[in-house]
C-alpha cells in the first residue's frame, strides 16, 4: 500500500484537539503579565488571583452557576476522582454506610477504573446494561432507602450516544440519598449546554478537547462543602483542590471554551455534512458495515462504525500509512489490540467490535479538503476488504 505525499488529516478530535491560537496567545499573555504565585500576599499575587477569578466568574456566566462552585483542576481524570471520592464521603458521613455505586461500562476509564478499585475496598458497584448505541437507562434501576452515587456520562467518546441525563436528573435531584457525577468531557462546546448538568452533584470538563492547552480541567460542585478533597496543601480553591493554580491555564481554558460554545452551531452542521460524506462513501463499495453511533441524540461530530469479513487489527495500521488518524476508542485505553469493552458491552459482537473505528472531527481543517479525505479513508477500507476476500 503506498504512501502518499499530503499532510497528516485527524479524525481523531474526540481524544483531543489542538490548542487553539486565541487560547495559546492568551496562555503566553498571562504567564508574561501575571507570573507570580497567586497565593502570595502582595500585589502580583492578588493580581495573578484576580485573574483565576475573573476567569470562573466568566465560565459560571457561561453556564448559568456560581464562581464558588467552579474548581480547576489538572483534567477530567483528576475531577471525575475528585467529585467521586468528594461525595461518596459526604454519603458516608451522611448516612454512615458505603454508598451503592451506580454506573454503566459506557463510562470514560478515568471513572470506571476508579469505580473497580472501589469495588475492590469492598464498595457495590452495579453496572447498568446498555444498548446497541452504548446508551444506559438508569430508568431500570431500582433504588431504595439505601444511600447511592450515580456516575453517568452525558456524552459517549466513542459512539457519540447522549445519554438522557433528565432521567438522572429526575432521580438525583430531589433524592436526598442519591448524588449523581456527570462526565461532561465529550459534550461541552459540542452540543448545546444541558441545564440537567446544573442539577447534578457534580460535573467535568477538560480543555484539551475544546482547544485548551493539555493539562486542565474544571470540576463544578453544586454543594463544595460536601465535597472532600483528595489530598491537602496550601488551602487553595477553598482547599477543595488545594496547590499552586495557574492563571495561564484558567484564563487560556476559559477563552477555549467560550470560543467554542460560540461556534458550536457551524461545528454541528459542518460535522453533520461530514458525517453524510463518509457514509454515502463507504455505500458506494462493496463490503458491509453497520454504524454503531444513533441516528439522533447524537453528538454531530461522532461516528462510530463496524466492517464485516475484515481483519480488525488491519484497518487503524493501513489508515495510519495514509496519513489518516482515528482511533477505535478511547485514548485512555489504547496500547492493545483489544475489542472496545464499549461496544462489547453494547452487544456488538467481539469480531466486530475489533473491526471497529471512531472517526471524530474537529472544527476546521485548514490544510485539508475533508472531502476528499474521507473519501481516501472508504477507499483504504475497500483496499482492505479486497485483500481479506481475494
């Protein structure tokens, strides 16, 4: 198979994309203006904190709460652990008992590795089943007088599914002995803000999959002093998340993600063409596929799709060689040649599951005809399919 001579086109975006020029230049602003440590008590030190301020007071505008409940954090991996830890504590103080974990193999590794170490401690944890597009109902859940903490995503990184957060909502909202954490990670800045995440105990976002530098995220806490910090310092952000902040990272996030709600109208509809491209593409060949992402409640820029009579471990090595990235799943689970545990659990068999891949765009491209792209990736897979049937 050759190689051709064009630059390198990511579908990969639901793993991260790149930083943003708005969000780097304001990054190397504040990290010239405002070096010094925001704790310190003197003038560059209120003023490095004012910045860090201003920037929460400008995301809780965005999304309708308050400043005092927005933490910075390094990720999504260390605010799910934190809003996980941070309420189970307070059910445990509460109610003087493990709470129940309730939660679904749909969830980002960065929840449900914690979740089964928990288990370990001796926590119940129950994992709800889901369906073909990796979709829970936390409807079919029964609770009781029990104490609870639900973990339930609002987007899926790999099929793109919206889960109905309503429905967590409905159960967790009035429910004194339930909590509910959201990962909020795949939907911000790609679909419309769910005023349902406001009713949850807790949700995540990180930077890097809207255009912030790596390296940090946000955790919002409905009720901070109900949550209890992982570990302990200085006393900074309230000692929720104590340690040095970083107004650069604050500030740079925050314009990455404004940015990126402003533009999430033009993103949908463009991924939504895109979307169209590939799929009219890959009907014109002669191989089968089902497509594993639904046809609604879905995010616009996520595909998610299986290859009949193909050789899984085939297809992401001879895309690579075209210069074209994707992946089969999350980022955070990569490094085996292994069967999505997402699709598994979705009912797709392992076969097809391993001849899987995640194609997820980002907003622009502006060294590409996408187009044309997405026509070499049905091409390459059609190359694929000949070889295995020859």
């Amino acid at each position: 198979m050759r190689q051709n001579s064009s630059p390198r086109i990511s579908f990969d975006a639901n793993a991260g994309v790149p930083a943003t020029t708005r969000a780097l230049e304001k990054f190397v602003e504040i990290a010239s203006k405002f070096a010094a440590n925001p704790a310190s008590n003197n003038q560059e030190g209120r003023a490095a904190q004012a910045v860090i301020e201003k920037s929460k007071l400008q995301i809780a505008e965005a999304f309708g709460c308050a400043p005092n409940e927005l933490f910075f954090t390094s990720g999504a991996t260390e605010a799910n652990n934190l809003a996980i830890h941070g309420l189970i504590s307070d059910l445990e103080q509460q109610f003087g008992k493990k709470p129940i974990l309730v939660s679904s193999k749909a969830e980002h590794p960065s929840c449900l590795a914690y979740l089964r170490v928990l288990q370990q401690r001796g926590y119940k944890l129950e994992l709800l089943a889901l369906d073909p597009h990796a979709r829970f109902d936390i409807n079919n859940y029964a609770f009781n007088d029990d104490c609870y903490l639900i973990v339930g995503q609002w987007a899926n990184n790999e099929t793109g599914a919206i889960q109905d957060i309503a429905a967590c909502a409905a159960i967790a909202g009035d429910a004194d002995n339930i909590r509910w954490h959201c990962d909020a990670v795949q939907g911000i800045g790609k679909t419309l803000f769910d005023n349902d995440l406001l009713v949850a105990d807790s949700f995540s976002i990180s930077g890097h999959k809207f255009g912030a530098p790596k390296g940090c995220g946000l955790l919002r806490l409905k009720n901070p002093s109900a949550c209890s910090p992982l570990f302990f310092g200085g006393g900074q952000q309230d000692s929720v998340r104590p340690g040095t902040e970083s107004p650069a990272l604050a500030a740079s996030l925050t314009v990455a993600l404004l940015d990126a709600i402003a533009a999430q109208d033009d993103f949908q509809k463009s991924c939504l063409l895109r979307k169209k491209v590939l799929l009219d593409a890959l009907k014109r060949h002669e191989f089968s596929f089902v497509v594993n992402s639904p046809g609604e409640n879905c995010l616009a820029n996520t595909l998610s799709i299986s290859f009949s009579d193909i050789d899984g471990r085939m297809i992401l090595p001879a895309l690579d060689i075209e210069k074209i990235s994707l992946s089969a799943g999350s980022a955070c689970a990569s490094g085996a040649a292994l069967a999505s545990s997402v699709l598994l659990a979705s009912n797709v068999s392992e076969k097809m599951a391993q001849a899987s891949i995640r194609v997820s765009f980002m907003e622009s491209y502006p060294d590409h005809d996408v187009e044309h792209e997405l026509l070499r990736l049905a091409n390459t897979i059609s190359r694929l399919y000949k070889v295995a049937n020859h």
